[in-house]
C-alpha cells in the first residue's frame, strides 16, 4: 500500500477512476479468501482480515472498500450462503482474483429497509429464476465479474441471494454513479435487472431469508470498523507530519498548545477505536461475536473517524481541503464509511434492541 498505492492513489481519486494498473501485483500477495478455511482462500483469523483492512485504509479508505466489497459481501456471501458445489466453482477463482465480485442490495429506493422492504423480485422459471429491479450504490459493478444480487420472492415473500455473471447474463445492465464527493476510486453502480434469467444452480442454496443476508452483513459491518480506524490513522498521520514541518510565527505549528490538543484528541479517538475492534475479534474467536457487537462496533468507529478525520482536516487550514496534501481524501471518504454498511442511527437501534430486549425497529 505505502509503496504501489500512496504514490499515484490522489490521481485517481481525483479522476474518479480505479488504478487497474495495480492489480496484478496486489494478486501476487495472495490474500483472496482471508479470514476463510479451504477452498484456495487464504486462511487465518478475522483479526487477520481486520487488521489488513485498517491497514489498507490507513493508505487509502477506497482501495480497501474494493477489497471489501470483494472479499468480504462477494466472496463472503457464497462462503456462508453457498452450497458446497457452489462454494468449490466459485471461490478458488475468486480467491486467486481471477473474477472480482460485488454484492447488490441496497436499491434505489431501499437503504435501511432493506431486510422487509425489497422492491427487486425473484420469480422461478423452470430450472432458473427470472430477476426484475433495480440495485445501486454497488461497489466494483461497473466492471467486475460476479454480483451477488439479493431479491424478494414473489412466491414466498423471503429474501434469496443470486450469483450473477456480469459479462454473460441477459437482462443484466450497470451504469456507473458518477459526481461523487467520497471513495472517488471505488466504482459505484446502479444495476439494472430486466427479465434477468438465472439458473437454480446459481441461486445460493443457503440464502433463503434476510436472516442469512444479516450473517455476511455482520461479518463486514466488523470489517468496516476495522477500515474507519484505518481511515482515522491515515489522517492522523499526514496531519501530524504537517504539524511537524508547516512553521507559523517562526516555528512548526506542531509547538503550539492547541495544534497539540487536536493531535491528542486524535490519538485517543485512534486508540479507543483500535482497542473496541481488537476485542470483537477476541469475541469472534471464542464464538460470542453478536449482531449487537458488530453494530456498536461499526457505529462507534465510523463515528470516531468522522471526528478525527475533520480535526485532521482542521489542522491544515486551507490545505485541508486540497487533494495534493492527502487529508481532505480522508476527509471526504470517512462521509461514505459512516453510511454505508448500515447507518450510524441503524447500528444504535441493533445496539439499544439487545440491550433493552425492546425493539424501536419500525
């Protein structure tokens, strides 16, 4: 990331292009499937998989939200949802990088009602499914391979997941979102579903209620935690290094006792947020990891990294909100990491669910 990444990534944030360039090396390091057993995944804890998510979002909060996307709502999805012919087609190719997947299921009219409220619809067909809607904000769809498509049957009402070929599948189109403010890099689409045909055998035969749905989106709302930390310490960083070297009155305005305020503040948003992740990966390990867990997590994190990343953006003045000196891309895409995966509001009313044993839920 410090080294392929951080040099050219401004360039492309401000094209609102994704450097394809870096894909083949990034395949080389072999990190397809992490926090996943067998099926050529890579392997190892999901504290593995957190702490490369921060680590990538400490370079770019983008960069990482592809590989999310990818690894954790594609891939993930077909790891917990997919049957066992399923998951041993698809996730070696998958985890080698050779298909990229997205994951559809926030439509245009459908954010947080999402688990009751899909409007897309799945009809069977014989052997195969006809799917009608309508998906957007859907990270990598512009251009990758696989989507995970989530639609409501029409014969039972109940939430199923779909693998979709991309490239290959009738009635099946994407336009890419363009004007956006935040993870410029990351290639959003709106998908179009007309009369789209798949077969039986690519409906996830795990993927039966919004219940299976919950069971990635708790996976990644973690992930998420993890990059905002890293969208939190990227900030910091660059803003501490300005602190250091910009001179006002003479000296750096790192030797002034409100610069080093912000700085403190900064690192102890960090600190907390490093320390709530690093224990809901101890919780997942001894299998106590809650849907209530992941939403606080989510919550919190974001909401910290809000607040670091606008200090950060604050210490630099007007330089804040210039691209060339990297804090106002943090900025920006911390907008984007607080909304998506569930919104802040959403993740408190899971939290306030679980521990009143109440639901405000509408």
């Amino acid at each position: 990331m410090e080294t392929n990444v951080a040099p050219i990534i401004n360039k492309y944030w401000i094209e609102d292009s994704f450097p394809f360039e870096l894909l083949p090396a990034f395949k080389e390091l072999n990190i397809g499937g992490l926090g996943m057993q067998g099926y050529g995944c890579r392997g190892g804890s999901l504290a593995l998989l957190g702490f490369v998510a921060m680590e990538m979002a400490r370079t770019d909060p983008s960069f990482a939200t592809f590989f999310g996307v990818h690894d954790g709502l594609a891939m993930g999805s077909i790891y917990i949802d997919g049957s066992e012919e399923q998951k041993q087609k698809w996730l070696p190719p998958m985890a080698r990088m050779e298909k990229i997947g997205c994951f559809g299921l926030t439509e245009p009219l459908v954010g947080s009602g999402a688990s009751g409220g899909l409007t897309t619809t799945a009809k069977r067909d014989g052997d195969a499914w006809i799917l009608n809607g309508q998906k957007r904000w859907i990270g990598n769809a512009p251009w990758c391979d696989v989507s995970i498509i989530w639609a409501r049957d029409l014969a039972d009402n109940q939430v199923k997941g779909f693998i979709v070929e991309n490239k290959t599948a009738s009635g099946f189109s994407v336009e890419k979102i363009e004007h956006k403010i935040a993870l410029k890099v990351v290639q959003n689409g709106q998908i179009t579903l007309n009369d789209c045909r798949v077969l039986e055998a690519n409906r996830l035969q795990g993927g039966n209620s919004f219940r299976d749905t919950a069971q990635v989106l708790k996976m990644t709302r973690y992930a998420v935690a993890w990059m905002a930390t890293g969208c939190a310490m990227g900030a910091y960083e660059h803003a501490l290094k300005y602190a250091q070297e910009r001179l006002q009155f003479g000296k750096p305005i790192g030797s002034f006792q409100l610069v080093q305020d912000l700085l403190a503040r900064m690192i102890a948003n960090i600190t907390a947020s490093q320390c709530l992740v690093v224990r809901s990966a101890q919780l997942h390990a001894e299998g106590k990891l809650t849907d209530a867990h992941a939403a606080v997590s989510k919550a919190f994190c974001t909401a910290k990294c809000r607040e670091t990343v606008a200090w950060a953006r604050e210490l630099l003045g007007g330089n804040g909100i210039v691209a060339d000196y990297n804090v106002a891309r943090f900025f920006t895409d911390a907008e984007a990491l607080y909304s998506y995966e569930g919104t802040f509001q959403m993740q408190n009313l899971i939290v306030g669910k679980a521990v009143t044993g109440l639901s405000a839920f509408v």
